[in-house]
C-alpha cells in the first residue's frame, strides 16, 4: 500500500455542502471524490473538463442574441436567405 498524504481545500460552506451531497448520491465521501478527480488529472495530463469564464457582457450579449431570435420567429424574418436581408437593407436606407 502506498503511503497516504493530507491536504486540506478552502471551499465556500454551502459548496461543501452540496459536494458532499452529490459525492454521497454516487457513493462515495468526497475524498474519494477528489482522488478520482486527481488520478483523471495524472492520466489525461490534464483538467478533464472544460474551464472557462463566461463574463457579465458576454452572457448580457448571448439574453440579447436570444431575444432578437425569439423576435425574429415572432416577426417570421428567421428564415430570411442573406439576399432578402440585404435587400431589406437597402429598402430601410432608401427611405430614409
């Protein structure tokens, strides 16, 4: 048996709470839980799932992307072919 080691992870209470819940629904403590997080880390040379930030403005631009789609369906212009939104284009500036 190899030798055990401690370590110990500052983590928000109800964070804790909740991992602790769901490493419970799979069966196991949560030390487990880090240790088969910690052996796909040392096998896959890597974090194994994806990490990224989704910042307020791009998660502001995805509501406002969503809501010009769902106006888009309502208006019936969601299946526009490029060539009648360029020519919607052209109409709105001509009669300016």
């Amino acid at each position: 048996m190899m030798a055990q080691s401690t370590f110990s992870v500052r983590m928000d209470e109800n964070l804790k709470k909740e991992f602790e819940e769901i490493c419970n629904d799979f069966g196991m403590n949560m030390s487990v839980a880090i240790n088969v997080f910690a052996r796909a880390v040392v096998r896959e040379r890597k974090i194994p799932f994806e990490i990224y930030s989704v910042s307020d403005k791009a998660t502001k631009g995805l509501e406002i992307l969503e809501s010009l789609k769902l106006e888009a369906i309502k208006n019936g212009t969601a299946n526009m072919t490029l060539d009648e939104i360029n020519e919607e284009i052209r109409l709105a500036r001509e009669s300016k």
